[in-house]
C-alpha cells in the first residue's frame, strides 16, 4: 500500500494558468531557502499544508506559533503557489510526493511547474541549465535566456515530476544550478532565486536580505530537518 499523503486547503483561492514551485528539499537545501526567499519577498500567505501518516510528527515553532513542517503558500495577484518543507523525505516517498503535486496543479489548472536539483560543479563558474518535460516547457526555458540540458540525469521529486509531466502534458521545468557540495546553501540559494523569477513573471527575490539572513535561515531549516529525522529514527527502532 502506498502512504496517503493529504492536502488540506485553509482558504479560497484562483491560480488557473498560474506558477507551483517544488520547495522540497533535493539534495541540498538551496531549493528551500531560495523558494523561503521568494515567499518573503513577494508577500506569499499560507494558504494550505501537507501532511501524511508516514511525516514525522513534529510541529516548526516560529514566531510562537506553530506550523506543519510542509505548507503550502500562494501570492493569489501573482497566481503563484509554492510548496515549501523542512523535511527530507525518504526515497521511497519522491514518486508520490511528486504525483500529488501534479495531481494538485492539475486540479489548481496549473500552467508551469518550477522545480530545481544542484549539480556538483563550482559555483562562480558553474553554468545553470534547465530541462523541460514537454515542448512548451522548453520553449519556455530557451524564451528566458537559459541553456537547455540535452544530456543527464535527474534524480528525485524533479526527476518524477519530469517524467510524469511529460505523460501528462503538464509543463514541468527543473533548473540545474551549480553546487560544489562544500560551500554553504544560500550562495547556490541566491543564483537559483533569480533565475526562479525569470521563469515566473512578477516573482522576485531580495538578494541582498537573502545574502544577509541566508545563511541564519540555512541553519534553522538544517535544524528542523536534523529534528525531524532524529525523531523518526527514534521512533521506528
């Protein structure tokens, strides 16, 4: 049996032929802090959360409050949503994660969903690609200036959301940015940000608060995630 995995909507909103960025964590934490970036900047609300029996059971204390370590935040003028969480989920979990993400921007009627993977490669020299799941996505990526993988493998929720939104017809773009897997997250966070809004009209970052608070928010989401995971480790010894 597979995990059910459940959104729950806390209020109305309209993103037909809007944006969804994938925000899970993908190898490093560049595609979190980056997306966290955009949500803050573009004044995103929370409009939604995720959450499944297989989740660890862990509540993110910010500001006093508390919060579901998946959400979902939508900036309804911009029609754009984003799926942000602090947990790195197994393996076994990417397929359906991916799948209700896309069964959700189907519902939502979606046009583009953005999602992002590093590749090791050095970070001031390195160049940024992206790959599209169908021709409109690709035209899309050659519109906005950025070079077109032709050639490579992609791992995780970007891989299956490639995959299957190219069955699906849906426009899915995943953007290759460069990490040497030493440097900190939020150098890598920055470059990802803005090509991020390239690709989603009216979006923006502030790069020079993402450069000042980056590495700050780096260390809480890595402490979520450490938090998360020892307690699931507890939990099932």
């Amino acid at each position: 049996m597979f995990p059910e995995i459940t959104i729950k909507e806390l209020k109305k909103f309209d993103l037909e032929g809007g944006y969804l960025i994938d925000g899970f964590p993908s190898l490093s934490f560049s595609s979190v802090i980056a997306t966290e970036s955009m949500i803050h900047t573009s004044q995103f609300k929370l409009a939604g959360i995720v959450d499944s029996e297989v989740f660890p059971p862990i509540s993110l204390i910010k500001d006093g409050k508390p919060n579901f370590p998946t959400r979902i935040f939508v900036n309804s003028e911009l029609k754009v949503a984003a799926f942000l969480s602090h947990l790195t989920l197994e393996e076994s979990l990417h397929r359906e994660i991916a799948k209700k993400m896309l069964l959700w921007a189907k519902d939502q009627k979606i046009s583009l969903i953005v999602s992002s993977v590093p590749v090791k490669a050095d970070e001031n020299n390195g160049e940024i690609m992206a790959v599209g799941s169908t021709n409109s996505a690709t035209k899309k990526i050659k519109d906005s200036g950025i070079k077109n993988l032709k050639h490579g493998t992609i791992p995780g929720i970007p891989g299956i959301l490639l995959n299957e939104g190219n069955l699906l017809n849906q426009d899915v773009i995943v953007i290759l940015f460069p990490s040497d897997g030493t440097s900190p997250d939020f150098r890598s966070s920055a470059r990802l940000c803005m090509i991020m809004s390239q690709l989603i009209p009216g979006a923006s970052c502030d790069i020079p608060e993402l450069q000042k608070k980056a590495e700050k928010i780096e260390q809480t989401i890595k402490k979520d995630v450490e938090e998360s995971r020892h307690l699931k480790d507890t939990m099932y010894r």
